[in-house]
C-alpha cells in the first residue's frame, strides 16, 4: 500500500480528531444533498396537469413520434397474434384410454347377447330375428300362441314358425325365450346415446370394422389437434367429415358417438410462445409519427397540459427546464437538519462507542440507500429496499440507533421523491418496523426471518390503504400486497449480503460476527488452550465474570465475552513464566532472579499479545481489550522485590504502558480479571461478607489508581458488579475442593493482593 492510501487510512481512523467527524458529517450531507436533490436539478415549469396561460404554438416543422399512438398499435398488435397452441399428450392418451374403454363395454354387451343369426336363415332372416328379440312380451306371447294354436295364424311371424315341424319349432321357441331372455338382462345398457337396440342389429364383422374406423378417426383428431372452447357447429362439420366412418346410417351414428365421448381437447395454450410472439409484434411496429407545421397550435390557452402534451412540448424544447432552486434549498435543509438531529442525539454524546468507521458505515448504507430509491421507477416502488437501513444499522448498533437513521432519513425522503406520499408509506412503516425489531441479532436466520415479519408489516400496510382508498381489484390488491411483502424479504436479503463487507469498514462488530470470532477453532484461541492450559481455564472464569457483570450493566455481553477471550492471548509466548501454567513445576523467575527483567516478560503479554492479534487480523475493537483490561497498573510483586534491592527505581519499568480502559466493556474486563485470582483463593467456607469486602477492595484499589476514569463506568455502576461477581463465584466454587492459601502467596505475575503502598492496583491475571 503506498504511503497517500496509508495517510487516509490513518486520517480516517483518527478517532482523537473532531474535525474528522465533521468531514465525514460534511461528506454525508453532500451526497445525501445531492442525490435526493436530482429531480429537481433540471426540472420542467410546464408539467402535466398546469393549465397554460396563452396559446402555446410549434415554433418549427417537426416531425415528433406520437407516444400514445405508438402504445395503442403496439396493443393491437399484440391483440392480432393468434393463439398458440402445444399438445398436451396425457389428454391424448386418456382419449383414447377413454375410447378402448368404450370397446370394451360394447364388446360385453354383444357378447351377453349373443352373436346373430339365432335361428336357421333358411326360416327367419337376420331383420326377422332382431326383431323377435327386441319386440315386446306381449306382442311375442300372442306370436308364440298362434304359432301352438289349432287356428290359422294371423301374424306374419307366427305363421313361419306354423311351417317348422312340432319338435323344430318348440326348440325355435325355446331358443328366441333365452334370446329374449338375455336381450332383457343389456336393456338398461341400451338407452345410452352410443349403444342402443339397432346397434346390436349389427354384425360382428362390421362392429369390428367400425372400431377400427373410430381408432383411425381419433387418431387423425389427435394429430391434427382438438383446440378447447370450439364451437359446437364447427366441431360436428370436423366430426361428419373424417374420411373413413362408416357410410349406413346407424354404423355412422355410432362411430360419431363414440368420437364425441372421447374427443377430448388435447391443445393447451403455449403461453411462452404467445407472449414471444405478442412481444416480437410489437416491437416490429414502427413508431408512429405525427407532422406537426410552424405557427399550429399545440395546446390552446386555458387547457390543461396532458401527458401527450408533455412529451411534445420537451422534445420541441418548450418545457421550459430550469433548475428548482426552492426544492433543492428544502432538500439540503431537510438532509442538514437529519444531521444535525443526528449528530446531537445519537453520536456525539456516545463518541467513545461510535468510532470514525461506524459513521463511515452508517454514511455508506445511508447514502446507498438513497440512491436505490431515486433510481428505481416509482412504478416499482415496492421494490425499493428500504427496511435494508434498519436492519444493517440495527445489526451494528442497535434497535435505537436503527430506528432513529431510519426516521431522519425519511424526512429529506418525503420532500424528494415523486409521487404520492401514500404509495410509499408501506415501505417507510416497514423501514421503521426493521428498525425497532433489529437490535443486534445473534444469528443471520433471525435477520432472515425479521425480513419476513417486515415484508408482511409492509404488505398488510398496503392492504389498509388499497381498501381504505377503495376501486381496486382483489386480486390486483393482493398481488401488490404480496410485492411489498417480498419488498421486505429482498431488505434483509440485502442486509445479510452487505454486513460481511461493512463489518470490514466498522468499528463495531455484529453479534454475528463475534461469535464467529468467538469460536474455540479460531487460530489464537486453539494456541491458547494448547499451549497455556491454565491461563485458558483462566480465562473462562473471567470470562463468565465479565459476561454476567455486563448483563447487570446493560454493556454489550457477546462483546465482552469474545474481548476476554483473547484478553491474555500474549502469554502463549511465554506461557511458562506465568504461575497458572506452571502446575506446580518450577518457578523461571527465580532462576531469573531479576525483577526488571522478570517485569518486562510479564508485560511483553500485552505487546505480544498485540502483536499475535495483528498478524492474524482481530478486529480493533477486540485487540483493545488486550491493553486495557490491565491499563497502567503496576506490577507490585516485581515491584516490591526491586525496592528490596535498589532504593531508587523508576516505577514506569513496573507499569503496563497502557491505555487504561477506553469503553465500559474493557473496565469490566478489567475488573473480573482483577477479581478472578482472588476469588478463586476463597474456600467454600468464605462467608459472603468477607468475600464482597475483598472484591470491593479490589474495585476501590483500581478506582482510586485511576484506571476507570475513561470508561464511563459511575461508581455505582462498580458498586452493583460485586453481588454480581460474588454470585459467579458461588456457582463455580460449589463443592468444590478448597484451593490452596495463594493469598498468601505472592503470584509473580500480580496478581495476588500484597500489603503495600498499592494494595490492590496491581492485580493482574
């Protein structure tokens, strides 16, 4: 990187330099200024609606498209595009599933009755014998009486059967009975409209051709395409002309029976291919153009000016486009008068907490959003990802913060976008909705589905407002409704893509992140439980200390747990030096036996511990907690020991260099870390009296050295950690086996409590 980028890197990181945030406050203003100022840069006086004063006249001959005109020939082009069609082959296929079906009926219905001739054609022909079996009972009784009578027959029939000798013509009798007698059993099945009495008349031979007939009929329907809706005329012509039904009259009426059960349509609208040809039709239309001559009058004085007026007075120049001066002056006041809310409510009194690079992200997401929303059309202004502002500032900083960008931002909003108020409510209710509901989600799946609780805040919004103003469709209501819906679910799509990328600008981490970083698998923290086991054991129970005193607080907890976590990642490089890692092996500080030295190896876990968060990139937020959780304290018991030996000493070599904690999160760290040793030294017989007094001495000790003074912890504050700190140390100290007297036992590193001119302030673990 060169040294220009490094420069304005580290301007931009100068959280010391006021006039740094005034130069981003200042940048934010210009682009926020200008951006939501555009509309008005070169703004029309002659708009649609205003009624004109005098004739306006065309001030030359030009030949100008009419847009109307062009839009309606494109329409009816699009109307003239005939219906397209595929075939749907599962409708082909149960046509004629459908028809075999029909076979198989009529095939049973002949086979129950039996094939013809019944009789001997030699005495009754084929016609004669369907009539005997269909004719009713009390026509054949009197043919059968005749026929056994002793008197001379009458009927025609009756007097063929007087010619068969006794034995022929009681077994012809006998035969037309069962005939009869089955022809009654398929009776019912005969009133249908295919099957009926004639059509068992019919042979086999041509029942079978007329099958075959109707197959090769429905075949050629299939293939060239049944289309649905036809008309009932068109489709009987299409029926009566097939070429191969049968030419009698019966055999014909059967066959078209047939086809008309299981014709079924099997052509489908290909609505992929009309819209392809509609849109192909349309574009071929050429525009349509309208002469207009010098000195014809355009628009007469007293009309109004109307859309197609519009277009033809700005391409002939008579518009009369000048920049809005008045707009843009409310604009910028609207944007400024943002800021300043801004700037007084939310960041200025919070310096400490909202670095330069927060206001850096903010401005980002701020200015962003802006330029989405005036550049998608406002006949898309569902789509405008609006609630995206909440959920990104609500991700970093909280439901407050959220809230209140998203508020200030909407009222340079409404003074700048075009349109009705009303069709943007839904998305500035969503926005506001995004805003109050994200206050630092722990996981991405709960931004995802606040997306959702947002998207349906937004459609049910537009609902209201569509049935409140009344005149729209159902359907068109519900299918903008659920346009604002997905409005919502694209915000959080946008916010959950963007974080990882502003996470790499802010300061501040996301809660998402920091679990992340909290991970046992990360690199530094899998070095520190391999190679210092105890300062890792350590560091959990300062760990739970931290965590529950900044709950009681009201301070960031996932932030506080994932700073302690990496607070004493320094004493992996010399993890021998320090009394928790030693279990209970030799001490090298008395090989040492040099407290200037031995000091400065206790210190190097600090600028070591930097150092490792450097190289493997740890957010600035958390290498913080590395420096400050001991601040400037000082090293008592190398301390002391160098007093024993030399009178005058320079305490700095026995101070931390610092800084004391910056945030309320690193002086609670501060003070669990100074507590942990010497609650960890209390047996399960401490009375609660005796171990709050000891903890309270400790916070008094760091108090008056001065080391809380820049993390805007009160006293009282600190007063209300002890019970806090005490009832951590109940839970983990239960029945547990008393550790020995190390109060008694200076820790090298000191972290114990000696009696001396600094007490306490020297506690460090």
């Amino acid at each position: 990187m060169g040294k220009l980028p490094k420069y304005l890197l580290g301007w931009l990181w100068c959280d010391s330099c006021f006039w740094v945030r005034r130069s981003l406050t200042g940048l934010t203003f210009v682009g926020l200024g200008v951006i939501l100022s555009a509309r008005f840069y070169w703004e029309p006086t002659l708009k649609v609606g205003t009624i004109v004063s005098q004739d306006i006249r065309v001030p030359k001959d030009i030949t100008i498209e009419d847009p109307e005109a062009t839009y309606a020939a494109k329409q009816k082009a699009q109307q003239e595009v005939l219906p397209v069609y595929k075939t749907d082959e599962d409708a082909s296929l149960r046509s004629r599933q459908q028809l075999e079906q029909l076979f198989l009926k009529g095939d049973k219905i002949r086979q129950t009755v039996g094939v013809m001739p019944y009789l001997p054609i030699g005495v009754f022909n084929l016609e004669q014998q369907a009539l005997l079996r269909r004719m009713g009972e009390q026509e054949w009784q009197l043919i059968k009486k005749e026929a056994q009578g002793s008197s001379s027959p009458t009927q025609p029939l009756a007097k063929l059967l007087r010619k068969l000798s006794p034995p022929e013509r009681l077994t012809s009798i006998n035969q037309i009975d069962r005939v009869r007698q089955r022809y009654r059993t398929v009776q019912p099945e005969l009133t249908g409209e295919i099957y009926t009495p004639q059509w068992l008349d019919i042979a086999d031979l041509e029942w079978e051709l007329d099958k075959y007939a109707a197959r090769e009929s429905l075949e050629q329907l299939l293939l060239e395409g049944i289309v649905p809706g036809l008309p009932t005329e068109l489709r009987e012509r299409r029926w009566q002309s097939l070429p191969l039904l049968p030419q009698a009259r019966e055999r014909r009426r059967v066959v078209i029976s047939l086809l008309r059960q299981v014709a079924n349509p099997n052509l489908v609208p290909d609505y992929e291919s009309m819209a392809l040809k509609a849109s192909q039709a349309a574009d071929a239309v050429e525009p349509q153009l309208v002469n207009l001559k010098e000195g014809q009058i355009l628009i007469l004085a007293g009309q109004k000016i109307t859309a197609k007026d519009f277009i033809f007075l700005d391409k002939l120049g008579l518009a009369r486009r000048r920049p809005n001066l008045g707009r843009i002056l409310v604009v910028l006041a609207m944007v400024g008068l943002s800021l300043v809310i801004f700037a007084r409510f939310f960041y200025l009194p919070r310096s400490k907490s909202i670095k330069n690079r927060d206001l850096v992200v903010i401005s980002i997401t701020t200015i962003g959003l802006a330029l989405t929303t005036v550049l998608i059309p406002s006949s898309h202004v569902m789509l405008v990802p609006f609630a995206s502002l909440g959920f990104i500032v609500g991700s970093f900083y909280g439901s407050r913060l959220a809230t209140g960008t998203t508020v200030l931002l909407i009222l340079p909003l409404l003074v700048s976008l075009p349109g009705s108020f009303l069709s943007y409510l839904p998305l500035l209710v969503g926005g506001v909705a995004a805003g109050m509901i994200t206050d630092r989600p722990l996981t991405r799946s709960h931004l995802a589905r606040m997306g959702l609780v947002v998207g349906a805040i937004q459609g049910i919004t537009y609902g209201l407002i569509a049935l409140s103003a009344g005149g729209m469709l159902p359907i068109g209501l519900l299918l903008t409704s659920l346009q604002f819906g997905a409005g919502g679910i694209i915000s959080s799509m946008i916010a959950l893509g963007a974080i990882p990328y502003l996470e790499q600008i802010a300061y501040t981490l996301t809660p998402i992140r920091l679990a992340e970083l909290a991970n046992l698998d990360r690199p530094l923290l899998r070095r520190l439980v391999n190679e210092a086991p105890g300062t890792f054991q350590h560091t959990l129970f300062v760990a739970n200390l931290a965590e529950a005193g900044a709950r009681a607080l009201g301070a960031d907890t996932n932030l506080v747990r994932t700073g302690t976590l990496y607070h004493d990642v320094g004493k992996t490089i010399h993890p021998e030096f320090f009394i928790e890692n030693q279990m209970g092996g030799a001490n090298p500080h008395d090989r040492l036996d040099d407290p200037w030295r031995s000091a400065q190896i206790i210190k190097e876990h600090v600028t070591g511990g930097i150092k490792l968060a450097q190289k493997h990139h740890l957010p600035e937020i958390l290498q913080a907690f590395i420096p400050e959780h001991q601040g400037t304290i000082v090293i008592s018991y190398f301390y002391h020991k160098a007093k024993s030996l030399k009178e005058e000493i320079d305490e700095r070599d026995f101070r931390y260099d610092g800084p004391s904690p910056q945030s309320r999160e690193t002086g609670i760290v501060m003070l669990a870390d100074a507590c942990e040793a010497a609650l960890r030294s209390l047996g399960t017989d401490t009375t609660l009296e005796k171990a709050e007094a000891m903890v309270m001495r400790i916070f008094q000790a760091r108090w008056e050295d001065g080391q809380l003074k820049n993390s805007d912890l009160t006293w009282a504050e600190i007063e209300t950690l002890a019970p806090v700190f005490i009832a951590v140390w109940q839970q983990r100290n239960h029945g547990r086996i008393k550790y020995p007297d190390l109060a008694k036992k200076l820790d090298p590193t000191g972290s114990a409590i000696p009696e001396t001119k600094f007490p306490l302030a020297t506690i460090e673990k």
